[in-house]
C-alpha cells in the first residue's frame, strides 16, 4: 500500500507552514505564546467541556507540533527536556490542551521507538507535509478491539475508551488484540478511515477538553505496512521506552497543575485576600499573615521538588534515547525508577495545592469566575490514569532489595 497521509480536514483551522529545520525556533517562547492565548478562555472552555477546536487550531499554528519531530524528517528535532518543559508551561494555562500537545508527542515517540527505518520516513515526514495532529487510542487494557489476520493486513472490529485526543485527531495509534497471537499489537491508521467512528463521550468531571472520546472500528482494513510492531514480538528494552514517555509527560502535566494553583493562589493572596479578623494588628495584608506564610512555605516544598525531579527525569529520559539499540535492561529500569520519582512528588504536588489553596484564599475566592476549583479537578481526574500506590511500591521495593520496575505499559 502506497501510504497517502489525509490532509487536514477543511473545516479545521488550517495548520501554519511548518518551519524548516534551519529556521530559528524558541519552543520555550511558543510555548508561552500558546498558552497566553489558551488562559484567554481556559475558565469558560473548562465550565463548558467539549471539543476545542479553535484551541486546536492554536496548537496548530504554534509550531510546537513539529517539535519532536527528527530534523531529517523536517520537525524540530527537541529532546525530551525541552517536550517536558513545553508541556509544563502549557499545562499552567490550560491542562486538557497540554495533554493533547502532549499525546501528540507520545505518538511520535511511538513511531520512533516501534517503527522501522521505513515506516519512521514516510509516518513522520507526512506528519509534518500535512500538519496531522495525532490521537491516541492504545490503552493497553481495553482488550475489545480485535484484530482478525486477513490477506495484507488485519480486519479490525471493536471499541477503544478513553481514547485521548481522539477527537480531532488526524492519526490514530491504536493497540488491537491478536486472538491467533494471544497479545496485542501495535499499529497507526488515519482517523476518517472507513469503519472507524469516534464519540465525543468524555464526560469526567475534570480535564474536560482532552477529546478522550470512544473510538468504534467496525470491519475496518488495517494494512500490514501501518503495523508498528506485531503481536506476539518480544520488545527491546528501546521498545520499552514508550510507557516511560507517557509516565514523562503526565508528570510535567501534574506539575503544570500545581504551578498554576500555586501563582494563582499567591496572586489572589496579594490582590484580593483580606486578613483574617483574629490575626495581630501588625498584619496589614494576608500576605503578612504567619500562618498565611508558613502554608504557603508547605506549597513551596511541594512544588521545588517536583520541578527538580521532573527535570532529572527529562534530561535521564533523553539520555536513554540516545543510547538506541544498547539500552540495557538495568538502564531502563534505573530511568523507570527516575519517572516513578517525580511522577509522585508531582503528583501530590498538584492535588495538595490544588485543594488547600482554598484553606488559604478564603470563601471569595471560590467564585466561579476565579475558576480555581479546576486545578483540584483536572489533577484528580488524570492522576486516576493509574495507581500511584504501583510507583511507590516499585521505588520502595528497589529501595529495600534492589529489584527494578519490570516493563508494562504504565512502568
């Protein structure tokens, strides 16, 4: 099969040219322009919930879709230092749009890490040519969807949840279940091919605008040459990776969160917040408040922590990649180790700010209009992607007698 990458549907905002790979780019200045333009209406978009296609259409223009795109192929060629920090920075204004930023940029990682020489050139090259935006429907324990070997390919039936980014999306990564092979294999199909339908059902009560929809594929081709890899194939520790990637970005999503909660909480503080009646009369302002200044000290050490780990965690991931073909098992259960780290500190991080930044800012600040409940939201609902307690448990096991994370698709 000729592989002819879909155009971007006429009806979606039309993509920016991308930029060659000589051009100058600051990822960290896109990065903030993008989300200035995203916090414009992050309160509404977040109340309302849905689908955000002219803040798509953002994403779009901002160029930061070519990021981790290999310059060979025309893309940004940014590690996994800089990924992190575009997500983080986004994430500060709008959570649900850095999740799909970021899902894009998993699917990217994925096509590097299970495609071949070939599928990488023409899967990643087209990427760019036509702007494709990627979803992502491989949720490794929805084993519904079937794939059913058949001459040059597979027939796929079924149904994927939870399926980020779907809607929208130009490109699907997708995970189907191999009765012949007893395990799941790993491909990529367009997003309007025939057969596939995608409901724009996400109804949680945080990180509304992921466009986590339900994709059905009924009696769908799925060609041989768009299989990443096979079902029943033994990874390489390489292969591995990709969970970690995921691990990476949630991480920084989580972190995002709690950044934002944070500024936002210490910017009301200063602004709008009065004195509690029983503080001494030296305090003028809530700022001036010791209890005020020592739980906020709290969110300090909760915040510092996480940035720092997330970051070490980032440039180890970076490090893994380069090593290729060589990446030992040891090396890739000591980068397992690194993520489990600061995807728990962030984790709390996000959670803990997110709900006592109330304690703080008082019975105003719960307005609607100040939006702030949405932090607490949007990390309670994605820090539920899985169990926090498995990451403890495998940093405290390593810990008591050395024993590294094994490879799943969430470690």
């Amino acid at each position: 099969m000729q592989l002819v990458l879909n155009p971007v549907s006429p009806a979606a905002p039309r993509p920016a040219d991308p930029a060659p790979a000589s051009a100058v780019f600051d990822p960290i200045a896109a990065a903030h322009d993008l989300a200035a333009r995203l916090a414009a209406t992050a309160v509404e978009r977040d109340r309302a919930g849905g689908h955000a296609a002219t803040e798509r259409g953002y994403v779009r223009d901002s160029g930061l879709l070519a990021l981790s795109v290999p310059r060979e192929y025309g893309g940004h060629g940014a590690g996994w230092r800089t990924v992190a920090e575009v997500v983080r920075i986004v994430a500060r204004a709008d959570s649900a749009l850095a999740h799909l930023l970021g899902f894009h940029h998993l699917q990217v990682a994925g096509i590097q890490l299970y495609g071949d020489a070939r599928q990488q050139r023409r899967l990643l090259t087209g990427t760019i040519a036509a702007g494709v935006f990627w979803g992502n429907a491989l949720n490794p324990l929805d084993k519904r969807l079937v794939a059913t070997p058949t001459a040059g390919g597979y027939r796929l039936d079924g149904v994927k949840g939870f399926a980020s980014g779907s809607v929208g999306s130009d490109w699907l990564t997708i995970s189907a279940w191999d009765p012949l092979a007893s395990s799941a294999l790993i491909a990529v199909l367009p997003t309007k091919e025939a057969g596939v339908a995608v409901q724009a059902d996400w109804d949680a009560f945080g990180q509304r605008q992921t466009d986590s929809g339900t994709v059905t594929f009924t009696g769908v081709h799925l060609p041989e040459d768009l299989v990443l890899q096979p079902a029943g194939r033994t990874p390489t520790p390489q292969a591995t990776l990709r969970p970690l990637v995921s691990q990476l970005i949630m991480t920084n999503l989580y972190l995002g969160i709690a950044e934002a909660a944070y500024d936002a909480a210490r910017d009301y503080l200063r602004g709008d917040a009065r004195p509690w009646f029983a503080s001494s009369p030296e305090v003028a302002a809530a700022t001036d408040d010791p209890y005020v200044q020592h739980r906020f000290g709290q969110f300090r050490v909760l915040v510092r922590p996480a940035q720092v780990l997330a970051d070490v965690a980032a440039v180890a991931l970076d490090e893994a990649l380069a090593r290729g073909a060589g990446l030992t098992a040891r090396e890739r259960g000591e980068l397992a180790l690194a993520i489990a780290e600061a995807k728990v500190v962030a984790h709390k991080a996000a959670i803990e700010i997110g709900s006592q930044l109330f304690e703080l800012t008082g019975a105003r600040s719960t307005s609607g209009r100040y939006g702030f409940d949405r932090y607490w939201r949007n990390a309670r609902v994605h820090t539920l992607h899985d169990p926090v307690d498995y990451k403890l448990r495998d940093l405290g096991r390593h810990a008591l007698d050395g024993t590294l994370p094994q490879p799943t698709s969430y470690s």
